[in-house]
C-alpha cells in the first residue's frame, strides 16, 4: 500500500530517511524532542497523569484527531477509518525517585521522576498518531482501517493500569496490539525482540509478625519475633526453590526487613516486604498455592502470628509469533536489516502482559544506549537517555500499524 525504499544497511537509521515513515516522523521530529522534555521535566505518578493526558490530548486534537480521555487519567484515540485493524500502547506515569540528571528538562518535581523511559514511549505514539493522520489524510482510500493509540495510565503500579483500561473497552475490537520499552542495555537504533515469555511474572510479599514481646534475655518466655523473621527471610526463599521445580525460576528478594528499636527488647511487631518474580505462568500459579502453608510452617514453631499478604501483580508478558515476526519485519524495513536482536527474558514485570490475555500481540525493547556510552538502568535517577530514540520510537510505531494494514 505504502512505497518504501531500500532498509538502510547499517542498522542504526538515526537521519531523515527517504521513505514516506522517516520523512514524515523527521519534519515533527523537534517538535517531539520538545513534547517529551516537556513531559520529563513535569512527571506525574500513577494515576494522577492529569496534565499528560492535557498534553496528549491537546497535540492529538491539533493534528485533527479525536482523542478520548479514559476514566481518570489516559487517552484512547483512532485513526482512519474501517473495522480496527491493530492496536498500539504506550504507557505514560512516572516513578516516585529523583531525577538525577543533570540536563535542562531535568524533573521538576522533587522525588518523581520519568526513569523508565514511559516519557519516551507516549511520545513515540504521539508522533505515530500524528504520521498516520497524515497519510491517512494524502493516501488514496486513506489506511484501509483503524489504528487505535492507547496512552495507558499506572504501569507502575501492581497489578497495573492495564486492567482498568482494558475493563474500560480499549481492546473492544482489536485483533493485535504492540508496545515498545526503552532499554538502555541496548543500542539506539536497534529492537531487542523474542518470541514467547520477554518479562517475567512479578508479585509483592509482605509478611507481618506478631508477639507478645519481652526481654533479651527470657526468650523462652515470648515469642522470639527477630529470630523468627530471620528464619522467613533466609528460608522462604531457598524453600520455595525446593518445592517448585527450578525450571520456573521462582526468585523471592527481599527489599525490607524490620523489628525493634532496642538491643535489648524482644519486640512485638515486625515486617518483611520484598517482590517475588517468576520465568512462566504455570511457575507463578504453584507459588500461589504453597506460599501460604510454607510460611505458617517456618514461621510456626517460634509461635508468633503470621499475617501473609502476598499480592498477585502481573503475568509474564508471552510474545506470540506472528506478531512478533511483523514487528520485527516492520523494524527492520524502517531502520535497518541489523536492527533487531534476540534479547534475553527479563525477571522484571509489565502489565502490558494483561493485554495479551485478550488479545496477540507483541512488546520490543528499544535501545536507548548511545553507541560507546555508558550503559544506564532503568528505575535509577541517573537514566540517561538517547534522544534520536523518540523519533525511532515514532517510527516503529507508525511502520508496525502500516505493516499490519498492508497485511489486512
């Protein structure tokens, strides 16, 4: 449907190109540069995107589209016309850290901070929204279809924004759906891609001790409430990989560990807090099962009461194969013939996993990295982040919808 040039041979497209996609994405290229410094310098945690959803609602109106606000915080918008042909999400809060970074967009915000790249992937979509208005505008019988542009709220939270949006009916209709994640592991200019499982499944524990509390030193006479905790956080962990088979890659870390204020004081109360992560959805189900019981058993003979909270977070996200052959061809027509990449399955969770219980679908890691930089994290305040990627961001967007539609 749509004439396109020769993949440029290097794998990393990063100037205006000569193909309809790149040339279009490049004349709004500033402007998106801008949008996303404007959207990093004024994050906003989850579920309180207000003035993002002002901002995407604003840019989506001005380039002659209808967006719609979700309930809350977010925007649905489609383009074209006809049954809907795919489905693109992007998801748009911000973590509760500081911005460390030492650059005029910098947060504004004391302790909040867009260091996972969702700043990046709004405004990705927001130029696929923007390209796709226009050549659906200038093609003759315009798409040939819908392309709905999801703009999620909450990823950063468990179980996630997903499962709002998705019980407000953005997947109604839609027969695929595809994201993109930064990843600073990887060059700009490159996806890393797999089929099946990409992220693992990831929940929260938080176990709550209680006693009677005491002295030092007649521990016989109360519950020994720190030895107790102490035995759940070196036990739980090393136990479940017993009991399930390893192949499941049950991983239980804790992040928080805490009783007492005195050397001497047997205290009353205590608390462990830690997140617990899974390679399969078979493996995350049988945690479920056991972890009750094998908590009571550690915890039990020390005679303390145990209050379990174990709260389910996300599936895995499991690319399936088709869709993840049409985004990888989709890429490497845009950006290259070495753009892609196998990329290794990650212990980290996403609640894009959600839409792919409705729905196939795929997620692709984009790289960030400056090619010989330095190698950030994601969740640090130090992220630092390739800009040619919002504009690559765009793209990959935009060719995996016309791609799709070239195949409707």
């Amino acid at each position: 449907m749509f004439e396109k040039t020769d993949p440029r041979p290097d794998g990393v497209a990063l100037t205006e190109g000569q193909d309809v996609i790149s040339s279009r994405i490049a004349e709004i290229g500033a402007e998106l540069i801008d949008f996303r410094r404007d959207i990093h310098a004024h994050p906003e945690l989850s579920f309180q995107e207000y003035e993002t959803t002002d901002k995407i609602v604003a840019r989506l109106e001005a380039a002659g589209l209808n967006p719609q606000r979700l309930e809350g915080t977010g925007v649905v918008c489609e383009v074209g016309e006809g049954p809907v042909a795919v489905g693109l999400r992007a998801d748009i809060d911000a973590l509760p850290i500081d911005d460390l970074i030492d650059e005029e967009f910098r947060s504004t915000v004391p302790g909040v901070a867009h260091a996972c790249g969702h700043d990046v992937h709004l405004t990705g979509l927001v130029g696929a929204g923007i390209a796709l208005q226009q050549i659906h505008e200038t093609t003759p019988g315009g798409l040939g279809g819908r392309v709905r542009l999801i703009f999620q709220p909450g990823e950063e939270v468990t179980p996630g924004g997903a499962l709002r949006v998705i019980s407000q009916g953005v997947l109604d209709e839609v027969p695929e759906v595809y994201a993109v994640h930064c990843d600073p592991n990887v060059d700009v200019g490159r996806i890393g891609s797999r089929i099946g499982a990409i992220t693992a499944a990831g929940d929260t524990v938080i176990i709550r001790l209680s006693g009677h509390g005491g002295h030092t030193s007649r521990p016989h006479l109360t519950e020994d409430l720190v030895y107790a905790l102490g035995k759940l956080a070196t036990d739980l962990p090393s136990t479940l990989g017993r009991l399930i088979d390893p192949r499941h890659a049950i991983s239980l870390v804790w992040g928080e560990i805490s009783a007492g204020h005195a050397a001497n004081v047997v205290p009353s109360e205590g608390i462990l807090r830690g997140t617990l992560r899974c390679l399969d959805v078979d493996g995350w189900n049988q945690v479920a099962e056991v972890l009750p019981e094998l908590v009571e058993r550690i915890a039990g003979p020390y005679g303390v009461e145990v209050d379990l909270e174990h709260r389910r977070g996300v599936p895995p996200v499991v690319n399936t194969e088709d869709q993840v052959a049409l985004i990888e061809t989709a890429v490497r027509e845009e950006l290259g013939e070495n753009s892609v990449q196998l990329t290794p399955q990650s212990m980290g969770g996403e609640d894009f996993a959600w839409y792919l219980t409705h729905c196939p679908g795929a997620l692709v890691r984009m790289g960030t990295r400056t090619p010989g930089g330095h190698t950030y994290d994601i969740h640090q305040g130090d992220l630092l982040i390739d800009e040619r990627s919002v504009e690559i961001a765009a793209r990959i967007f935009t060719a995996t919808a016309l791609k799709v539609l070239d195949r409707s």
